[in-house]
C-alpha cells in the first residue's frame, strides 16, 4: 500500500510540474489578448480623440459631456457607445499597466482583479507549450511543492479524523500487588 501512495505522489508532482510549467505561457497568452483588444479599442477612439482634441481641449469627458447636452438627438444617442468605447480603453490601459511587474504580481493581478472575459477568452484559446526558461521550471517546481503539501495535509487531516482512538492503560487503584 505504501507503494501506491508514494507511485500516487509521483503522479500529482508529475502533473503539478505539468500544470504549473504553463502558468508563464498562459500569462504571456493574456498579456497579448490584452494588447489586442487595447489596440483595437485605441484604434475605434482615434477619431472621437482627435475631435476632442481640436473641440475640448483634448477630453474624452468633455467631448462625452457635449454629446450628451447636444440637442441633436444622433449625437445624443452616440454618446453610450463612446462613453463604453472610452471606458474599455481606460481599463486596458490600467489593466496593462497593472501588469508591468514580476511574474508573480502578474498572476495575482489575473487571478484577483483581471478582465474575466479576457480571461475566458484566454482559456478557451489557450496553446498549450512546454516552454522550458527559468520562470516556468520555477513555477512548475513551486506548483509541484505546493499541490503536495496540500495533499499531505490532506491525508494527514483525514488519517487524523478517522483514527480510532487510542485506550490509555491506567493502574488500578490499588497499585500493583
């Protein structure tokens, strides 16, 4: 049996190792959705920017503000989708410079407070490599320690739970004779 368990810990190592090789590969693969679709929605803005740059000193908000009074009912109803074109494009830009960090802080910053449809997107279109530099040999061998000791704790807890208990021998109460 003790063979088994320790064949079963090879296997999670193997697959922690595995798993946690890919975590640089799918930030990279995040950072470049993000890249994209921040290009995309700089690129939808560019002219709104330029009208705002000859007509409101170079503001989105005021530009957003005067659609928005205008009697004219076609730029009133433009008004949403610039003001959701201009919100996108502030939250990649935040979103990118969030990610202008160390590995680690980049995985927090995903986990914690990434754009979630990016993420799926990400997930979904995910390529799997194998890419063998310091960041992801590192992160797969701290995935491997980390699921391990998890697991150890795990069946430690559950030895713990199920054990039955042990019969303290006690001396009668007269000694013995």
């Amino acid at each position: 049996m003790r063979v088994l368990y320790r064949y079963f810990l090879i296997l999670i190592a193997c697959a922690s190792i595995l798993f946690g090789i890919q975590i640089p590969n799918f930030v990279d693969q995040y950072e470049k959705r993000l890249d994209a679709h921040f290009l995309e929605v700089q690129n939808n803005l560019r002219g709104y920017q330029e009208i705002a740059d000859r007509h409101c000193g170079g503001s989105m908000e005021v530009l957003i503000k005067k659609h928005e009074e205008s009697e004219d009912r076609a730029l009133r109803e433009e008004t949403e989708p610039i003001r959701n074109i201009y919100k996108r494009y502030l939250s990649f830009q935040s979103e990118r410079g969030s990610l202008e960090t160390g590995l680690a802080g980049k995985i927090a910053f995903i986990i914690a407070k990434g754009d979630r449809t990016l993420i799926n997107e990400t997930y979904i279109n995910y390529s799997f490599t194998i890419p063998l530099n310091q960041s992801a040999v590192l992160s797969g061998v701290l995935s491997a320690a980390f699921v391990l000791v998890v697991v150890e704790l795990l069946l430690l807890a559950l030895s713990r739970l199920f054990r039955s208990p042990r019969r303290r021998f006690t001396l009668p109460s007269g000694g013995w004779r």
